[in-house]
C-alpha cells in the first residue's frame, strides 16, 4: 500500500477501517529501499523491490506486517489502517463535490443512479442518492435541489456506498477524498469528499 499521511513504524497499534479490527505493525518494508535491505541487483531485486525499515512516512510505497487478525482476509483492497487514536471515518453517506465530465454522449447525473465510486484503491457500488445544489467555481450556491447535474456542470451530491467505505474530507487527508465516480465502465464525475 502507500502511506497516504503521517508515519507507520513497528509497535505501532492500527485499525482497520472499515471494520474496526485492531492489529500491531510487526515489521515495515518500503519500495525502493530506503532502510538498509541489500544491494541494487541482488538476486531476487524486482522493479517493486522492499527493503525493511524503522518507519514509512507520507508518500511511500510500503508492506506492513500485521499481527493480531484474524487472517489475511481482514485486509482488503479499499481498507486503510489508521492509528487507534485517530480512525478515518466509514459514513453509511457522504457529501461530494463532483464535476461531471463533458465527454461525448454521457447522461447527466441524477438522483437515483446507480454508480461505482473508486478512492485510493476502493472500488464499490453507490448509488447517487441525493443531488444536494448546483454551484460556481467558487462554490457558491446556483441552484438548489437541482433534477439532474448537466455535463461540465459542478454540484454537491449525496452518495450512499453499498456498504462502508473509508473517506474523509478532502480538506482533511486529500488522498482519502479525492473520489471518481464511473457507470457502466465510463468515467462520469470527479470530484472531491466534502463531508461524511
């Protein structure tokens, strides 16, 4: 995975999220290497090559080793681990400040569509259950409780994932808010986490 803010180091206590399960960080390795882990061209160097380290810090590729789960399944594509002081929420709904894209023979977004939303390596089904208002550049208010949000057009939206998810506000950890919302394999939205 990749370090999305702050620092991980062994000993450290780390939550699942989603799912709330508590583990310890046994070892860190980091991609590329910097941590004493052996010579460039080593038997066994890959592209991705891990070198053990005391701490990976915002930015970098790491492998964590976890004790305390119960099974390798605990930790999926879409989890993140935060410190047990300061778990990153997983809100049944959230708000969202999309730009929907103005690409050739794309719908509009409307209330109701059923969507996949892609954060960070999350990939899941949501439905776009509320369509909260229009706005500007600046993000005032143009037009409130709109139908639909036309192509190129920006609006607040309400977006209920099928299940919990791990987002935060974008003013809070950008990696964890920034968020692409897709129909039917065709990229329709970008946008960023406003609240949850």
């Amino acid at each position: 995975g990749r370090v999305a803010a702050g620092a991980v180091c062994a000993g450290m206590k780390v939550v699942v999220v989603p799912g709330g399960l508590v583990a310890t960080v046994e070892r860190v390795a980091t991609v590329g290497g910097s941590g004493g882990g052996g010579e460039a061209g080593d038997a066994g160097d890959t592209a991705l090559s891990l070198a053990p380290a005391t701490l990976a810090i915002a930015g970098q590729g790491a492998e964590l080793t976890l004790a305390g789960l119960p099974g390798p399944e605990a930790v999926a594509a879409g989890c993140v681990l935060c410190p047990v002081s300061a778990p990153c929420p997983s809100p049944s709904s959230f708000t969202a400040r999309l730009t929907v894209l103005d690409t050739h023979g794309a719908p509009p977004l409307l209330r109701g569509a059923s969507v996949t939303l892609h954060a960070h390596a999350l990939q899941a089904a949501a439905v776009v259950s509320g369509l909260v208002a229009l706005v500007d550049e600046a993000g005032a208010i143009t037009r409130a409780k709109p139908r639909l949000v036309p192509q190129g057009a920006t609006a607040l939206v309400t977006i209920t994932p099928a299940g919990p998810v791990a987002v935060e506000a974008a003013e809070l950890c950008a990696a964890l808010g920034r968020i692409v919302v897709r129909d039917r394999g065709r990229t329709v939205a970008v946008g960023v986490v406003v609240d949850g």
